[in-house]
C-alpha cells in the first residue's frame, strides 16, 4: 500500500519534517529528508504493529440514475427517439468540435 507523506523543510533550516494525514496523523523530524522519512516509517509501522490496521470501506451510495432505470416506455416510439439519439451522439462525438450543427 502507498500512502502520501509530505517533506518540507523546518522553520528554523535545520532538518525536515515528513507528516501523515488521517487516519495515521503522524509527523517525524530528521536532519534529512531521508531521516525524517525513516523515522516516519518508524512510527507507522509502530501503530499498527500495536493493532492498529487500514482498511477499505465500501459505501453503498444511493444512485438516483439505477433507480430512473425502466422509467421510459417500452414501445415503438420511445425505440425510435433513442436510436435518434444514439445516431446524434455517434455523429457528433465523430464532429471535430464534439457538435451536430455547426454555428
């Protein structure tokens, strides 16, 4: 797994910082950008050898464009309006300028 650290500079000149966002919310010092980094790694690899894991979450979000699915008519009429539409949209993403009528 790879996660983003930030290295920047101390204040004072005198070293580097190298810091963690959530949910690690860690920072370290060194006097080198490599120091600062070690002793990072130090410190997450402390946190969850103490238990600690980092695990993906799924979020059921509710999609509103499933839920429209099936709202058209099944009849010849909506068939023909959406084999239009499929036809302009082939023909305008074939357009230079992504358009169906040049103004």
């Amino acid at each position: 797994m790879q996660i983003p650290i930030l290295i920047e500079p101390l204040p004072n000149g005198l070293g580097f910082r190298a810091r963690v966002g959530e949910p690690l919310s860690l920072s370290a010092e060194g006097t080198t950008k490599q120091d600062a980094l070690s002793q990072l790694e130090v410190l997450t690899s402390g946190r969850l050898s103490s238990g600690g894991e980092i695990v993906p979450m799924e979020l059921n979000e509710r999609n509103v464009w499933k839920e429209l699915g099936g709202f058209l008519p099944v009849d010849d009429l909506t068939k023909e309006w959406l084999e239009i539409l499929r036809k302009n949209r082939r023909q305008a993403n074939n357009s230079t300028d992504g358009l169906l009528v040049r103004v």
